[in-house]
C-alpha cells in the first residue's frame, strides 16, 4: 500500500480572460474579455486539491494569462479545462504549453484530446495530440499541444489531458478568425468516453476476503504459525470454538524493506516455503477447520518488483555479468531485459517450490504484481507487466494487483493484462483524510469496476486515534455497500492485529475482530462514535 503520499488541488476554478485572435481580416486585435474557463477533475479529492493549490496555483488570471509561471495539477486522474467563449465565435487553432521535469515528478501528458460543443453538452471531437517526448526523457522540457484546423465556428471548448503525478500548464491560446473565414461547415464526430466499459464494484468469484500476510523479516511479525492462521481462517468466538468462515483468501508478499537481488530474493523464497510456517502453517490451518469449513483457504502469491535503480541484481544466465535494472546504466532496452529475466527467473523458482510442497488443504488463485502505480517515466514499464501477466496466463492463473488511491494505471487497468485489482483508500492515515474520502473510492471503484482494499495495524489496539479511523472506514465503506457489493483486500499493517484482537480480554480489541466478522458476512451495521 502506498502507506506514505503526497496529498493535495482546488475543486474547479472558474476563471476570467481574454484569448488571443486574428481579430480583423488586416490584422490581430485583441477580443471582449467575455472569456472564461473551469477546471475538472475525473477523480476529484480534497487533500489532492489543496495540495495543489497551495503548491503551484499558477497566475492570477490562470492558464489564460501571458505569464511564463506554471498552473500545477496533482493525481486525480485527469483534467477537463472547459473554456465558455461567452458567445459563438470562429476558431482556427487550440493550444497548451507544458512542462516536463521528471526529477520533479512532472511529465507531460501522454495527450490531450480537444472537443467542441455549441450548448456545453453534446461535445464533438476535434483532434488529438499525442506527446512528443518520452516521459522517461531526464531534460526539463517545454512543449506546446497545438492543433490547427479548418475554421469552425464553436461556444465551448474542452481540452482533457491525464495526469498521473504533476503536470504543469500554461498559455492557453485560442486562435478567433473573423466570420468571413467560415467557407464550409466542419464536420466532426462524437467524442469519446474515456474510462472502463465494464461498470460498478468488482465481485471477485471465489475470493470475497483476501487478507495481506507480510513474510520475512520483521522477527515474530513476519512469522506466521498454524495458531496465528486458526483465527484468521475461522471466525471463532470467545471461547475459542469455530463459528463460520472468516478470510477466505491469503496474499503472501514481502515487506517493502526487501532487498533487490537475487539472494535476497531467494531468502524471502526459502521462508516462504520453510516448514512449520507462512505457507505450510496455513496448509495445516486449513486440515484443522476442513472438518467444520468445507473450503480450503485460497492462496496468492507475488512476484517482487524489479526496482530500476538496481545495478547489481546478481548472476543468472550469464556467470560473469550481474544483472544491471537501470536504464541510467545501460541501454534502456537492456535493462528492460534484464528485468524481464529476473522476473521470469523468480517465477519458474515461485512454481517449482509451488508443485513441490502439494499442499493438501491450498488452492492457488493466482500472482500478485507488488508494485502499487504503473511508472511511465520508466522506459518498457507496461511492456514488463504485459509481459508478467502473460507468464502468469499461460500457466492458467489470475494476474492481481493493489494500486493506492491517487497512482496512475488503475483506470486503464485491463491494458496491463491484470484479471482482478484492489483500489487502497488510503483512508486509514496519520493525516487526517478527507471525509469524502470513501466516496470518492465507491465512486472510483464503481466506474472502473474495481474491487476495493481495507486499512488496519495494530495502533487500533493501541490508539483511540486509529481506532476511531478505523470504524469511521467500516462505516462509511457500509453506507456505500463496499461490504457486500465488492470484494475486499485488507492491508493489515504487516502485523498480526486481528489475531490479537481475537485473544484480548479487553472487550474493545475483541469487538473489532468481532465486527470484522460482520463485515465480512455482510451484518455489520454503522456504530456511533
């Protein structure tokens, strides 16, 4: 989970101005300055949008001004910048000034699309722009989007560009043609929709409650036994007899600390797989309850990511070269290579030690992709996951992944060849978050038909802060249906809380692995605080 982020923008402006036009058929003249514009996000978020704004505002008059400073925008998906002409005017060309700095975190965007409209409505297509650069370029780039067309005669102007960290705008241009340049009308087809044909939450088949178990490291933290999984397997109540079901799906992945290379990679291997504990405990967990639960519990493993800034990964085919992963280092298309046989290495050993153990009382659901945001700035970033997600096809398994609010790559998630995906709220956080915050995740969840994660440590057992964030998260993902309509991952904390919980005396702690159940079998009711 991204457990630390950037946050931040300003919901939509609205902005006065003036455009700049050839005016006479003599000569340029300046027009009414009728002109004005609002700004849009396609993922609106409130720490997003003050972030923003007290970040990189841009000038007082906005994008429409002459100023060389830049207007920033932060995540939230995308922006439509919808200019009201204020009446029908003759346009011949639409322009957009951006920066890339990706030292920064500011890439140009991959396009922007423009389209008219002569009532704010129907809108029309009038062109796109694709970026001329690679986000991978290291200079600070300036480019202009410009497109020139046909006189056309028009009210409203949209220009819609994504954005997947920072992108910075300036100079806004519309060119106005006198009506006599007006020889024939202009035909255009509709706009496109952009975002996922498939709507509303993601109901996983077979998987409803997938539980995140960190391995390696981390001393008793990172080692899970057979008692550990009982409660986590099997609701029990208090006096330690089963009940009913609880988590019905496990996700073993490595702590974020893990190191880039292959020993390190094989260490989390060995563990994984070491008798007595994380997998094997969870085998045995499952003979434990088969007699009273007639499901076995479903596994999903991960494949770690091979970070770019890594230049000493290892041996692997070739005994006197270690495996370089930076595109600094080597030829781009070198360490896209390089990474791709790192990964496809890890897996073969992933599935060789996956056949050999036979668990008896384990049914494997698919792989995990760990990294939570698809980097375009990364040369052959989405080639490398198509290529992960076909490995994993070809062998018949799912392809997962767990993106955190506010990354990029979610909203086009099936490009990737991902099967199921997990969208974290990011909710459950020191800052305080946006009260909206659930909504817009059920929103955003609901467009992009995606199923949604939960966020808990063991500070609820701990803190009146978190636990008090914590129920407000139930509450608030119940009004929504999050609990029955979607399924649900659970990040918790890389500890084992909820099998605290199930053991304390205190009857709060014990409430909250009690109400965990509830969630989890659709009862649960929003609690007053």
């Amino acid at each position: 989970m991204l457990r630390k982020m950037m946050i931040g923008l300003l919901a939509s402006c609205f902005l006065i101005g003036s455009i700049q036009a050839a005016g006479a058929e003599s000569g340029s003249s300046p027009v009414t300055p009728s002109i004005t514009y609002t700004v849009e996000q396609k993922a609106p978020d409130e720490l997003f949008k003050r972030n923003e704004y007290k970040s990189y505002p841009g000038p007082i008059d906005g994008l429409l001004s002459k100023s060389d400073s830049w207007t920033g925008f932060f995540r939230q998906e995308g922006r439509d910048i919808i200019v009201d002409l204020g009446v029908g005017r003759v346009l011949s060309e639409v322009s957009l000034e951006f920066q890339q700095n990706k030292s920064a975190g500011i890439v140009l965007p991959k396009y922007m699309e423009v389209t008219v409209s002569a009532d704010g409505h129907k809108w029309n297509k009038l062109g796109e722009v694709k970026s001329p650069v690679l986000s991978s370029d290291p200079n600070v780039l300036t480019r202009q989007y410009g497109l020139t067309f046909k006189p056309m005669y028009t009210r409203y102007v949209k220009l819609h560009f994504p954005v997947d960290v920072w992108v910075f705008a300036r100079k806004l241009v519309l060119k106005e043609e006198p009506i006599s340049a007006l020889v024939e009308p202009t035909v255009l087809g509709h706009a496109s929709k952009h975002g996922t044909p498939e709507q509303g939450y993601m109901k996983i088949e077979g998987i409803d409650d997938l539980a995140l178990i960190y391995t390696g490291g981390h001393g008793d933290k990172g080692i899970w036994k057979k008692e550990d999984f009982l409660p986590m397997t099997a609701y029990m109540d208090r006096q330690g007899n089963i009940q009913d079901q609880l988590f019905d799906s496990f996700l073993f992945l490595p702590y974020p600390n893990l190191t880039n290379s292959k020993e390190e990679w094989i260490m989390y291997l060995e563990d994984l797989f070491k008798k007595g504990q994380q997998l094997d405990a969870l085998n045995e967990a499952g003979k434990s309850i088969a007699d009273k639960l007639s499901a076995k519990p479903k596994v999903v493993l991960s494949l770690p990511y091979p970070h770019p800034k890594q230049e000493q990964f290892g041996l692997l085919v070739d005994p006197t070269n270690t495996l370089i992963f930076s595109h600094t280092r080597v030829a781009p298309e070198d360490a896209a290579k390089n990474r791709a046989s790192a990964i496809q290495w890890y897996y073969s050993e992933l599935m060789k030690e996956w056949e050999e153990a036979a668990f008896s009382h384990l049914d494997l659901a698919g792989i995990y992709w760990y990294q939570e945001t698809m980097d375009y700035t990364i040369p052959y970033e989405k080639e490398l996951v198509q290529l992960a997600a076909s490995m994993v096809h070809e062998d018949g398994h799912k392809f997962f992944w767990i993106p955190y609010f506010g990354s990029h790559g979610y909203e086009h998630w099936s490009n990737y060849g991902f099967d199921y995906v997990f969208l974290q709220p990011n909710f459950y956080a020191k800052d305080t978050p946006p009260a909206n915050r659930m909504e817009n995740i059920a929103e955003i969840a609901n467009k992009h038909h995606l199923a949604v994660e939960l966020e808990l440590d063991d500070n609820i057992l701990l803190n009146r802060y978190y636990y008090d964030l914590f129920y407000q998260q139930l509450n608030k993902g119940a009004e929504y249906q999050l609990h029955t309509q979607a399924s649900n991952a659970y990040y918790l904390g890389g500890a084992k809380v909820l099998v605290q919980a199930s053991r304390s005396n205190q009857p709060l702690a014990r409430q909250i692995y009690d109400d965990m159940y509830q969630w989890i079998n659709g009862t649960y009711q929003a609690k007053k605080q």
